[in-house]
C-alpha cells in the first residue's frame, strides 16, 4: 500500500512546490513499508497466499493512493476552452467567478474560434467546468496540471 501512495502523492507535491518534507516522508515509510512486506513474502515464496496477500495489497493501496491524491487536490491545473461561438460569454462568466481568464483567437478546421484559458487551484477545476458547461456546453475543454505557477491574477476568495 505504501508504494503506490509514494507515488500518487510525490506526484500531488510536486506541482504544489512542497517538494522536499514530505517526499521525504513519503520515501522513508513507503521504503519501510516496502523492506518489511516483500521480506516477509520472499521468505515464504512458497505460500501462494503471502504472494497473493502482497499483490492485493500492492492493488489496493495504488488506489486508495489516487483516490486520496485526487481529493487533497493540490496544485493547479490548466483548463482550456475552445468555443466556436460562445467564447467571450464564457470568459466573462469565468471572470465573474472571480477566475483570471486569458482570451486567444485562432482559427479551426472551419471556422474562426475562442480561446479561453484559466490556471485555476485544482480544487476548483469542477466549478471552472460546470461554468463552462451552462454558457457554451458545445465548447471543447481540456485539463492539463500545471507543476509550477508564477504571478498572475487571483482572487484571494478562491486561494
């Protein structure tokens, strides 16, 4: 269990830029954990139900470590939309969330579009898409994680 959390949560940490305390922590007991399991079953290689317990184990905790990782939602994500009609609305509806917005324009397969960026806390990535989804429910989003940002707008109210 405790290999999968080191990784999921080195994963969390890292674009939060809160590297070294707790990978740290992470590694010291992921190791320790990690010495104690697989020497107890390379012991017993023999009993097919350590081999088993370990693999279940090793299963288990990688999701359990995601579904944790997913809920502290640390860091920040890069949401992306492109609309091909609705982009200014919803760049304005965004900015009356209290979300910096940047706006670009370009040109799709057949027709001119809106582009509407927001680096926002990844705890509010799902507000962001239910904003975008009630203006423009057509418009294209992608969400990437963004590791590290610097300067720009935000609204104290959403820090």
């Amino acid at each position: 269990m405790g290999i999968a959390r080191k990784y999921t949560c080195r994963a969390g940490f890292l674009p939060a830029g809160q590297v070294w305390k707790p990978a740290l922590l992470t590694n010291f007991f992921t190791a320790l954990v990690y010495v104690v399991a697989i020497g107890r079953v390379v012991s017993n290689l023999d009993n097919l139900w350590n081999v088993l317990a370990y693999c279940s184990g090793v299963a288990v905790g990688t999701l359990v470590g995601m579904a944790w990782e997913q809920r502290m939602a640390l860091g920040f994500a890069e949401v992306r939309f492109i609309s091909a009609q609705k982009s200014d609305a919803l760049a304005d509806a965004l900015r009356q969330a209290g979300f910096g917005v940047t706006e670009f324009y370009g040109h799709g397969r057949e027709r001119a579009v809106g582009i509407v960026e927001a680096f926002v806390p990844r705890k509010n990535v799902g507000a962001v898409l239910d904003i975008a989804e009630a203006v423009d429910p057509k418009s294209v989003a992608t969400v990437t994680d963004a590791r590290l940002v610097q300067r720009g707008y935000w609204d104290p109210a959403r820090r």
